[in-house]
C-alpha cells in the first residue's frame, strides 16, 4: 500500500449555470476534484497554485479531507477563475469567461518530500507542465496524465513527446479520435499505445462508463445512472482521482487492479455530479462508495 499520490493540477473558482441552477465561485479545478476523490483511499499531495483572494475556508476544505498541501503554492494575484453554462442536456456546454489569473505562470516546483513518491497523476494542463513534473520525480512506479482538446489542437507535439513517460493516459472518446484521426475508440487506444502510452489507456465515454484498452485486452465499466443530475463539472477528474487513489492504495498495477479502478472511478464520479462543485463529494465516506459499487455491480445483467 502506497500511502502518498502525487497530484499536479488546477485549482478554481467557477461560476456554473445548469438547467438545475447557478453557483458562483464555487470551489474547482481538476486538482481539486481529483485530490477530494483520492482522499477515500490514501493521501493526495496537491501541487497547484492559488492567489491571495483563495478561502482559508477552502483550505481547510482540504486539509479536513486528508490533502497533503506542502506543494500548494499562494501568490499574489487572483485565484484561476471559469465561468461556464451547460446546455439543457447536460452534455454541451459555453465557456463564457476564463481568468487564468495566477495559473498562467503556475511553475510546478515539488518540494523534495514528493519527488520520491510513486503514483502519479497529472492532472488536466499543459504537457509542458506534465512533463517539467515528470522531470523532478524521482523513480515512478505509475504515472495516469490526463489531456483535453485543447492541449490536442495547441500542443500535440508536446503532448506525444509526453506519452513515452506516461503508464496509462486518461483521454474521453471524442479526444482519442481527434488525437489520432480514427474513428473506432479501440483503433485508436492501440495507436497510442503503439505511439509510446507504455500500459494503456481508459476512455471516458460520459454517461456510457469507460473503457480499458491495452495491448492485449479491453474491459468496460459502466457509470452509475444518474436520474437528478445537477452538475457534470469535475465528474472527469474525480473519476481520475478515484483510478489513482485506489491504485495506489492496491500497492500494485495489473489487469485485474485497473478493472477494478475503473468502478471505483465511475462510483466517486456519479457522486460529484449530484451536486455543484465539490459539495457532493464531501457529504460523503467509503462506505457510500461501497454501497454504489454495490449497487452498479447488482445493476450489471449477467447470465
């Protein structure tokens, strides 16, 4: 068991408008979400910066989860800032502002107590950013990096420089396709993996759960139906968090431990999504976690 993960990311406040409601600076970031989703199975160390008007209530938000913050830098200036509108169907959504504020000259330094750690994940940045982090840790047994369209459209050369260092990437099925030109999300997985990823990849399919490709095989995990969804922001990146927190609290990485993270992954996500922000994800424990495993595996038909 790997009691320590590494975590390097963003931290927000975003300002959400879905057909449920509105929210204003509510705590976000894919640090934040992956972090507070890694915390049921061991201790994030959060690597990401914030400005002077960031909460102190904030951050005892995080340290009450368990979150290591020796690498959460305060500087002077604004906290990253999104505001956002989804669409009536939860699935399309307008970005109406983007403040990077301090995050625009985020340098990811790790103090020295994390460079030795062992999991890994790098959160949604640039892969400059990645890869300046990859520079200073030590020895990784498991690195998980996750990527968007954005960094796909300005930086893929970066990007597929990167994926030599990574074990698995996190990527949803739109972006592997736009990645590698090819429609079928299985052709597509194995392109990557031919092109460096060294285990595999997990494609994020929304409400239709995930998929495991790696050389050899392919698995799936359904996600749990959500009949009163309030908000999507973060469900990605708390599936993320979950992946690599059970992984390192498993101490090993194969085929059966990465099956299994994916249900883990897809039980903390459909939490995030009934509420605004964060604030599902800390009105629950492990034992809500386990009774939603318990419940999507009682869902799955099996003969």
């Amino acid at each position: 068991m790997n009691d320590k993960v590494l975590i390097v990311g963003s931290v927000a406040y975003d300002t959400i408008e879905t057909a449920v409601g509105k929210v204003e600076r509510a705590l976000g970031g894919a640090a934040t979400y992956s972090s507070v989703a890694a915390s049921y199975y061991c201790t994030p160390c959060m690597v990401a910066v914030v400005g002077e008007d960031f909460h102190d209530g904030h951050i005892e938000y995080f340290t009450g989860c368990g979150i290591d913050l020796c690498g959460l830098q305060r500087t002077e200036g604004k906290t990253f800032q999104w505001v956002g509108k989804y669409h009536d169907d939860m699935i399309g959504r307008e970005t109406l502002d983007t403040q990077l504020n301090v995050f625009e000259k985020f340098d990811p330094v790790l103090p020295d107590e994390l460079k030795k750690l062992k999991y890994v994940f790098l959160a949604n940045i640039h892969p400059g950013l990645q890869k300046r982090v990859l520079e200073q840790v030590e020895d990784p047994e498991f690195v998980l990096c996750d990527t968007m369209d954005l960094w796909i459209n300005t930086a893929k050369e970066e990007l597929l420089e990167l994926l030599p260092q990574v074990d698995v990437l996190v990527i949803n099925d739109e972006e592997v396709r736009m990645l590698t030109g090819d429609y079928n999300i299985y052709r597509a997985a194995r392109k990557l993996i031919d092109m460096g990823v060294k285990r595999g990849m997990v494609v994020k399919r929304g409400e239709h759960g995930s998929t495991l490709v790696t050389k050899d095989e392919i698995g799936f995990a359904p996600a749990f139906p959500i009949i009163e969804l309030v908000d999507p922001t973060g469900a990605g990146d708390s599936f993320a968090g979950a992946v690599i927190g059970y992984l390192a609290d498993a101490g090993e990485v194969n085929t059966k431990t990465l099956r299994s993270s994916l249900i883990q992954g897809a039980a903390v996500a459909s939490f995030t999504v009934e509420g605004f922000g964060v604030e599902r994800l800390l009105q629950i424990d492990r034992k809500d976690i386990d009774g939603r495993i318990k419940a999507l595996c009682e869902l799955m038909i099996v003969e």
